[in-house]
C-alpha cells in the first residue's frame, strides 16, 4: 500500500495516510479506518477490529482454513519432517514436522495487485 491506493477501495480510491511502520498496517490502523468510515468510536473500532482478528486466529488455531471472499484464504498445512541444510555450514540439520499457515490471495486480489480491476 505504499502507493497510498487501498486494498479493497472503490474505482482505486486514495487511502488516507497512515504512520509508516516499513509499510505495515497495524491493529490501531485497521481500527482507525473504522472509525472513520462507519464513524464507532475509536474503542468500539478497536473492539471490533480485535474481535474478527480473535475469530480468524482461533478457526486457524483449530486447523480450519479460513477463506475471505474477494480477498484470499488463509490455509494450515502439515509440513513432513525433512532434512534441510545450515546455510552457513552447509551441514545437514533435521527439521521437525509442524503445521504452517500460508496466505493464497484470490483472483481479485491479484488482478488489483498487478493493476487490473
């Protein structure tokens, strides 16, 4: 977003500045932009905010997908236990079998990525 276009606005609407953190959006910039455009105060926004990242959190904790239409799916997969390779040593090193979340953008997402409506 650091061209300052918001993800999900309409006809590629400019986004009101938030504070750079290395272009991260944060908890409080997710409950600003409620705040200011369904107008709750800025503790209810933040409420908010907290109570659907709490419920994505879970479902994922629970090794469900969860999948956000128009926007993408956040996937849990079981990664096998492998042999990997200290980059420095070149020696092999074990690693373990864990589960992983990946982040599969939809098709929507990646057109407005690469310009595309």
């Amino acid at each position: 977003m650091a061209n300052g276009a918001a993800v999900g606005a309409p006809n590629g609407a400019a986004k009101e500045e938030h504070t750079e953190r290395n272009g991260a959006v944060t908890r409080s910039d997710l409950a600003d932009a409620v705040h200011r455009k369904i107008g709750l105060s800025r503790a209810e926004s933040a409420k908010y905010v907290e109570m659907v990242l709490d419920e994505i959190f879970e479902r994922i904790v629970a090794r469900e997908d969860v999948k956000l239409s128009s926007f993408g799916a956040f996937i849990v997969r079981a990664k096998k236990e492998r042999l990997g390779r200290n980059p420095k040593t070149g020696d092999g090193a074990k690693i373990s079998a864990r589960l992983v979340v990946s982040f599969k953008p939809s098709n929507i997402l990646r057109a407005r990525i690469n310009g595309g409506e």
